[in-house]
C-alpha cells in the first residue's frame, strides 16, 4: 500500500533553489523594514486603511 518516494536529484535542487528564494525575499523584506527611516514610518502610520463611507 505504502511505496517508497524516489526523490531525483533535479527534484531536490529544485526545493533547495525554492526554499532559498523564499528565504531571500523574507530576509530582503524584513530588512527593508527595519532600515525605513523613522519619518517615512510616521508618513506610513498615517495611511488610511479603509475607504470612509458617509451614508
């Protein structure tokens, strides 16, 4: 019932090349985060989120 998965080695590359880019954009935008200078968080802070209906 149970098979063993036979895993190629282009199958593992390709996981490996996928993790590692996740990692990058993860890592890229937490430290593009934390570097914003403090007036651009404050314009940031300052944004609406929601549309104001006035019915």
């Amino acid at each position: 019932m149970f098979r063993r998965l036979i895993i190629e080695d282009w199958q593992r590359t390709l996981s490996l090349v996928g993790w590692m880019l996740f990692a990058l954009v993860f890592v890229t935008s937490g430290l593009r985060a934390f570097l914003l200078p403090r007036t651009e968080v404050k314009k940031l802070e300052d944004l609406p989120l929601e549309k104001e209906f006035h019915e």
